[in-house]
C-alpha cells in the first residue's frame, strides 16, 4: 500500500477505532478522550530532548539569581495547574528575541528579551501560566501524535504492535523541531484561559497578562530592533482586543470564586530583579560591523558578502544571495573535523568529488566539494571545516549545478576570510544592559531620558519597554527602565 494510500485510511477511520488502534488518554484539563500516541514518559522523554536542543543552540543565560527567581514565581503557578506531578523544569534562554514556548513533560522557557519586555511580577506570571497551560493541556503532545499519524503512518504496524520505539526515535532527534509545530487558535485561547485560572489561583492580578498583549502588539512598530514582530505564540491570537477582552473577563470570574480580595503586582521586586539585565545581542557571542561578522568569544572573525543578506540565531548565521541563487551556512559544533565532516556527508547523502588539506590565514582546515540532490534538483556545495579547541567552525555554500560556476568565489569567501580575531576594541566590546533609575522630578518621559543624555534614537524603545509613550508624564519617584 502506498503511504498516501494508508494516510486515507487513517484519515477515514472512526475516532472511537483510531483510539483503540492508536491509544487514547484522559486530557488532563477537558476530562475528555482524545487521541494520544504519546505517554507521559514518552511526553518527558521528548521534553529532554528538546531541552539539550534548546540549551546547545541559545544557551542559559548566565544569571542564577535571575534564574531562580524565575522558578520561584513559576513553581507555585505548576503546583496549582492539573498537572502539579510533571518534574517542572523552567529556565530563561540567552536570546534577545522577545518569546515564551515549552515543551511537553513540564519543560517551560522564557527569553531574557521577554523578561526586558516585562515590567511587573503579574505580568511574568501570565506568560509562564500561559506555557504551563499548553503542557498541561497536551498541546504539543497532541500535535506530535497528529503529526506521527500524518507523516508516519508506515509506522502504524509497528504502533499496533504496541512498541513505539522505531516511530518516537526520529522525533526525538528532531530537537527544536518541536518548537516550530505551531498551536491552533484554539489551542491558544485555551492557554490563554488556563494561564487566567493558574496566575489567579497563585494569587497575581492577571488583568496585567491583558496588559502585556498590548506591548507585544506595540513591539511591530518598533524601529530596528533585532527580534522585533510578534512572538509565535501570541500572532497565531485572535486579534489582540478580543485576546485582551477574554482576558479581563476570565478574570474577573475567576476573582468572583475565590475568597482572596487582592491579587499581587510586585512591580519594584521585578525591576530590582532585571536592573543589569543584558539587553539585546550580546557582542561577546557575535556581532557584525559592516561587511565583518566578529566572533570575540572564539576570537575568530570572517567577511560576509556584498550586498547578501544576514541573518543569525545562537550559533548559526545564514547569508543568502540578493537574488536567492546561493546561500552560505555556518555554524559551531562540538566534536572533531572527522566527525563533523563525517556527519555531514553522511546526513545528506552527499557525494564527494574533492577533499583536501589547506592553510587559511594560519588556521588548518578541509575542505570539501560535494553534489547533493533531493531526487528532483542537485546542488553544489563547499564546505570548509576548521579546528579550533574543541569546537569546528563550518562553512557550506551552496547554489543549484548551473549557477554554482558563477558563484564558487563568492560562496567560499566567508571560509577564504576566516582568521583569528586580535582587535581588542573588538574583543572588549561590551553589551548593552537595563538599568532602573528612579526619577528625581516629575515631566515627560521624553523629558526625563533628555536629562539623562539617553541618545533620541532610543527612546522609542525605552518608551516601550517602560508600556508607556515618549510624551506620558512620568512622577516623582518613579521607576523607569533604561538602556545603557
């Protein structure tokens, strides 16, 4: 039978015939049967994964404090949820992007850029009762099933025969796959009214989970801010005043149940936490200046080709050729050149025409070129692997067959330009931080950042940071956050 065949049959099957082949579970939220192929060992097992994913690719931020203050707000809200049991683990990433996600069996993760964003201790709540709703929902879980059924579905011998081991295996290695499996609306709406339930019952006001939709929704109009647009999980919303108005009524009816009369805020213990808190990217890890891309933590540098565009996430960068004919990858990884090299060849099925030995700018390296092909189209690449420490610096530049002649010199030229790093007004660059200052006599915003010499370019972003516009007053007293 062919697999699109069998995906018909799968398609067509009853529910009630599905969850006997299949397996079902109880949603821990609804009550209900649904469709389930994933256990909850399998559901932790898959949450681990994704966590090591998740850890080599942006890193933790390097702030325990801040660390465990995280955890400390986020725990009660776990323990108050339909899944208090699951080993909760919650850790903030080293990313400037503004975003929230988690991953099934309790894994939850917030980016410094959010936590910039963020400016009281409700409004932390919101967002990581909001995460917690999705696990303990199943969202991801239920996706991850649909997707097996979907995708797998010449597994379905081996599922019926009760072992999952050969259908899990190439999810699990699928890593931060898993974080671009985008959740239905439904499945927002419903996040979002768990994350009401769970920061109430914890005792925070979430009218200011409402609150915070609306500097997400500020945050498109931003500038030139790197991470600007909205976080995946709040544009895949509804339109933000129906998301905000859901909000504030599922507050206000869950305040009617409850005997507690006030519902905490802590905005000054919040800003005393993310006073020094690293905003935007941080130049240690990369920074690009002109046609340069300076790598100070590895001392390494390379040239980014005229006019392609740059983009990058953690350790990987993309440059693509203004027209799209080409694009050159690069990234870090642990290991040895032959392992690396290896893994490559191995994992596109490559066919190598060269290898060689070669010296760039005092550093050792191989080179390959290789055809890859996907059964309709083929394409060149060369890669360029180099030893440094334990790590391997790794270039490929591909293009299609025709247009690979024309474009060889310039694919090869971030590899070709690859050197070690020695200018200490590069190495010593140091990030931009959130400072909080209280303000001496009352005015305007605008006013306030014009008498602490903030340049003008940022006050837009100093605006948003603080929810409020350059012309608001601001009073006596009040604490504000900057960036310097």
């Amino acid at each position: 039978m062919k697999v699109k065949d069998l995906r018909k049959l799968i398609c067509a099957l009853p529910l009630p015939l599905l969850c006997l082949l299949c397996g079902c579970a109880m949603n821990p939220v609804t009550g209900q049967s649904e469709l389930m192929l994933l256990s909850e060992q399998d559901e932790l097992q898959l949450g681990r994964q994704t966590e090591q994913s998740v850890i080599k690719e942006y890193g933790v931020y390097d702030n325990p404090a801040l660390q465990s203050y995280v955890q400390g707000v986020a725990r009660p809200l776990a323990g108050v949820s339909h899944r208090p049991a699951l080993p909760w683990q919650f850790k903030v990433m080293d990313s400037p992007v503004v975003n929230a996600f988690a991953a099934p069996g309790g894994y939850v993760f917030i980016t410094r850029g959010l936590l910039a964003a963020v400016n009281d201790e409700a409004e932390l709540a919101g967002v990581l009762a909001h995460e917690i709703g999705h696990v303990t929902a199943r969202h991801s879980a239920r996706n991850y099933s649909q997707s097996l059924l979907a995708n797998l579905g010449v597994q379905l011998g081996t599922a019926l025969a009760g072992s999952y081991g050969n259908v899990l295996g190439p999810l699990l290695e699928a890593g931060t796959g898993l974080l671009f499996l985008k959740y239905s609306r439904d499945d927002e709406r419903q996040a979002d009214a768990l994350g009401v339930e769970y920061a109430t019952k914890a005792g925070y006001d979430s009218n200011r989970m409402a609150d915070f939709f609306i500097t997400l929704q500020r945050q498109e109009t931003l500038p030139g801010e790197r991470g600007s647009g909205l976080p995946e999980w709040f544009s895949t919303h509804p339109s933000p005043v129906d998301r905000e108005a859901a909000v504030r009524s599922q507050t206000a009816q869950w305040r009617s149940r409850l005997p507690v009369q006030t519902f905490r805020v802590n905005r000054d213990t919040y800003l005393d936490k993310v006073d020094g808190l690293l905003y935007g990217d941080d130049p240690r890890q990369g920074f690009r200046e002109g046609e340069w891309f300076f790598l100070p933590r590895y001392q390494v540098q390379f040239r980014i080709p005229a006019q392609w565009t740059f983009e990058r996430e953690g350790s990987q960068a993309q440059m693509v050729h203004p027209q799209k004919t080409g694009v050159i990858l690069f990234d870090i990884q642990e290991g040895s050149i032959d392992q690396v090299a290896r893994a490559f060849v191995a994992s596109l099925q490559a066919r190598v025409e060269q290898s060689r030995e070669r010296t760039v700018n005092g550093l050792q390296a191989r080179e390959l070129l290789a055809t890859i092909s996907d059964g309709r189209q083929r394409m060149r690449v060369t890669s360029c692997f180099f030893q440094k420490g334990g790590e391997v610096f790794i270039f490929h530049g591909l293009s299609g067959e025709q247009e690979f002649p024309r474009l060889a010199a310039t694919l090869a030229q971030p590899a070709n330009s690859f050197a070690p790093l020695t200018d200490q007004t590069k190495l010593n660059r140091q990030p931009r931080r959130i400072t909080v200052k209280k303000v001496g006599q009352p005015g305007t915003l605008e006013g306030v950042l014009q008498s602490y010499k903030i340049d003008p370019k940022d006050w837009p972003v100093i605006a948003w940071l603080n929810e409020m516009q350059p012309g608001n007053r601001v009073a006596a007293g009040q604490r504000i956050k900057l960036i310097e």
